[in-house]
C-alpha cells in the first residue's frame, strides 16, 4: 500500500497481522510511528499481543504489526 499518512483508525482495525505501507519519505514513517504510539493507548488487543513497528530508513517503508509478546 502507498500512502502519505497512517490513522488511528488504520491501526485500529489492523487485530491481526501487518500493514505495510510506502511513505512519501522518512519524516512520514516518523509521524507514522507517533500515530502507532497513540493508538496503543486506545485499543484493545488480545491477551498476550502487541503492536511492534518497524521502519526502511532509505526506502521509507513503515510496518505496524500484531505480535505476541516476548
């Protein structure tokens, strides 16, 4: 997916698995992970799950993902 901006409600609605999305560039996938740490505190996940992001600096490709807890 390309965007220019990852939402709340994007995050939200992610429960399981990953969003993959190419940002126009790195300040973007910086706003991205802010986003990210606001939604944390709004939802709800399973018992035992976490969001994990993770960030291509060159290619400005931001992953926000679902994952057990280690």
């Amino acid at each position: 997916m390309e965007a220019k901006t990852v939402t709340v409600k994007d995050i939200q609605n992610l429960l399981e698995g990953k969003l993959v999305v190419q940002m126009p560039d790195f300040k973007s996938t910086v706003a991205a992970r802010n986003q990210v740490s606001y939604a944390r505190g709004t939802i709800n996940l399973p018992e035992g799950k976490e969001l994990k992001t993770s960030t291509d600096r060159e290619k400005a490709i931001f992953t926000v993902m679902v994952v057990d807890k280690n």
